[in-house]
C-alpha cells in the first residue's frame, strides 16, 4: 500500500521542479536581449544623468551575458529567482577583472524599465540587497531601458 504514494512522489516531484524552471526560463526570456544603463543611484543618490556611464548589459536566453563600458567587456552568466520577493538575481563574471566573483542583487520589471539593485563583484550573498535602497549601503541600483535595434 505504501508504494503507490512512494511511486506518486517519485513521479510529481521532477515535474514541480520542470515548473520552476519554465518560469526561470520565461523569465530569462522576458530579459533577453540589449539594455542600456539611463540611471544609477549609489549612497542613497541617483548619479546626474551625464555622470551615468555608457553601460549595456546584453542578456541572452540561457543566462550567458555581456557587459561592455566603452571598450572594455566582460561575458557572465545571470541566473535569477522569480519565486522570491523582490525577485533576486546573480550575475556570475566569467571574463574581466572580476573574473570568478559573483554580485548577488533583486530586480523589478517597471513599464520599458529592467531595475537592478546589486552588490559589488566579490561579496558574500548574504550581502544581497533586501531592497532597492542604497543609503548606508555599497549597493548600486542600475536603471536599464531595453535597446530597440529596429532598424525600419
């Protein structure tokens, strides 16, 4: 009698965890493609919009990224959590300077708007933001506007 419930959970349980990775992977979907830095906030201030770098963050389906600043780029590889609140993402540096280091930050989708709030490369994941401020913080919230590369 105890082997059917067994055999059910054996069963169910690859299938809930399918339907975690579907919402990852539609989640990565919705954030493919090329964003543009328009706005950072670093100590509890947004920086002047002249003093915002040019920063594009290209994000591919499965996670591998591309960061470039002027003539310097680095590749890494995003994974996120749309099941936590905020949602949370990590952003694992494969090339660059900070080769090997993790930043551990949480995002929100707000109209064109992809708004990061993460850590500096090299710290601890229990230095995640739990929200995007940054007073008293070392944390940076990126503001992105998706690339339109239309070219009609």
């Amino acid at each position: 009698m105890l082997r059917f419930p067994s055999v059910l959970v054996i069963l169910t349980v690859p299938m809930l965890l399918a339907l975690g990775s579907d919402d990852v992977h539609k989640e990565l979907k919705t954030l493919e493609g090329k964003w543009r830095a328009v706005g950072l906030e670093a100590g509890g201030k947004p920086l002047p919009k002249a003093s915002v770098p040019d920063f594009l963050f290209i994000v591919g389906a499965d996670g591998q990224s591309t960061g470039q600043m002027g003539k310097v780029e680095y590749q890494s590889k995003v994974t996120n959590d749309v099941k936590k609140d905020p949602k949370t993402i990590d952003n694992a540096h494969e090339t660059g300077a900070h080769q090997g280091k993790k930043q551990f930050g949480i995002y929100k989708m707000k109209g064109n708007q992809w708004i990061v709030c993460m850590t500096a490369p090299g710290a601890k994941e229990s230095d995640r933001p739990t929200s995007f401020d940054t007073k008293d913080t070392n944390h940076v919230v990126f503001i992105f506007e998706r690339v339109n590369d239309d070219k009609h």
